[in-house]
C-alpha cells in the first residue's frame, strides 16, 4: 500500500468518524433556526456547569455546604433528564443545509446524554462493588482506616448542629431570593427584547411615510417659491401702471396750468 492510499484511507476514517466528536457537534448550526443545536447546546453547557460544581463539593470541607452544592445538582440533572425527549423529538426533524451524517450521529448523541447525565457525581450512595478477597480482603483493610473522632459514632455525631442548619436555611433563602430577582431580570429582559421588537417594526412601517412627506414638503416649497416669483412679478406690474396713471394726472394738471396762465398773460 502506498502512502498516497494510506493518507486517503486515513482521511476517510477520521471523517467517518468526526459524527461523534461531542464538541464538533456542540459547535456545528448554534445560530440560525436549528432549534436542536440551540437546546443540545444549553444542555452541554448545564452538563459541564454540573460537573465543575461536583468538583467544588468534592473540595469542600463544610458539610453542609456540600449538602446543598449535591442538591443543586440533583435538581439539574433532574431538569436536564426532562429535557432528552424533547431532543429527541428535535433530532428527528431534518434541518435546511445538514449533512445526512450530522443528521445521523444526532440521535447517537442524544442516546448517550442519559448516561452522561447520570455520571455526574451529586453525592448519592454509590453501589458496593464486590472484591476479590471477600470479607478477608475487608477485614485485613479495616484497621487502616483512620477516622477524625476519638470513637464516638452515635447519633449525637451525625446530627446536624445549629450553626450548619442556619447556614443551610440562610443559603436556602438567598437562593430563592436570587432565582427570584433572575426571573424578574429574565422577565424585563423579555419585555424590552419585544418592545425593542416593535419598535423596529414601526420605524420600519413610519420610513416609507417619512419619505413620502419629505417628497411633499420639496413639492410644496417648490410650488411656494414660484407663487413668490409670480406674486412679485404681479406688484411689480401694479406699481408700474399705477406710476403711469399719476404721470398722466400730473401731465394734465401741468397742462391746464400752463393754459391759465397763458389766457391770463394774454
């Protein structure tokens, strides 16, 4: 086999394959009416945000913090998990300009999100995975375990105290109080996305209009200043005939003088 045919058939696997890269396909038709790729998009997004919170609780030294960070994630996987069928229903429409290998990894992509899901640690027991020694295996590792309290594991030691239940109950609260004040910032968001909506639509329906009167306002001082030309022409014409007039009158008068006194010389 040549080289020429070995980078051909290696090009060829890599692209077979390329349907199952998770971040292509994350990447590929975000914008546009691809719905599917909008909502996988968000989905990954919350898949990842999920992630690195389990990786904080992991971190975290107060207990009851990591209470509250693991039901956090519980309810995103929850929510996540509802949101399969409907990817579900949208990898099944054909989208305008996808390729029929896009098309086609689609739903290997949403069969596998379930999984993903639920790997994600939230802090829930996990199941005992037998060994191979049995209960000598358990019991030659049981002096090796080391615990940070002097013996004591009643039922004193596992309660919650009132510092860690405040603390909870003060998250809790301002939580609450923060996904409040995100609805109400997502509400007027949506408000003044659609007054920005209509807005546009009624100076795109007043442009035509405006163009309109400023073609009539051209006509109109158009027409304005030819009726000035004429006006002036028209007084001018007056004041000449009326200048003629008094000429005349005083020739007239001139000449009656002149008459009067000639009889009375004569």
């Amino acid at each position: 086999m040549s080289v020429i045919e070995l980078l051909t058939r290696v090009d060829a696997i890599c692209k077979k394959y390329d349907k199952y890269d998770v971040e292509k396909q994350r990447d590929l038709n975000i914008s546009g009416d691809d719905a599917f790729a909008r909502l996988y998009a968000s989905v990954e997004s919350d898949i990842e945000t999920a992630l690195q919170k389990a990786e904080t609780a992991k971190n975290e030294k107060n207990r009851a913090s990591v209470v509250a960070i693991n039901a956090e994630i519980r309810r995103t996987k929850a929510k996540l998990i509802e949101e399969v069928p409907k990817l579900q229903r949208l990898a099944m429409k054909k989208v305008k300009g996808l390729a029929p290998e896009e098309f086609a990894a689609r739903n290997d992509l949403v069969q596998a999100l379930p999984d993903r899901i639920q790997a994600i640690p939230d802090g829930g027991a996990a199941a005992p995975k037998p060994s191979g020694g049995g209960w000598a295996a358990s019991a030659s590792h049981k002096n090796n375990i080391k615990f940070d309290s002097d013996g004591r594991f009643d039922d004193d030691y596992f309660q919650q105290s009132e510092e860690s239940s405040q603390f909870r109950s003060e998250f809790e609260m301002r939580k609450m109080k923060q996904d409040q004040g995100l609805d109400v910032i997502s509400e007027g968001l949506d408000t003044l996305k659609n007054m920005a909506q209509d807005m546009n639509e009624e100076v795109d329906r007043q442009v035509p209009l405006m163009d309109e009167i400023d073609d009539k306002v051209d006509k109109a001082t158009s027409d304005l200043r030819n009726t000035n030309v004429r006006l002036k022409h028209t007084v001018h014409q007056l004041r000449s005939s009326r200048n003629f007039c008094i000429d005349i009158i005083l020739l007239c008068v001139i000449l009656g003088i002149a008459a009067y006194l000639y009889n009375v010389l004569k």
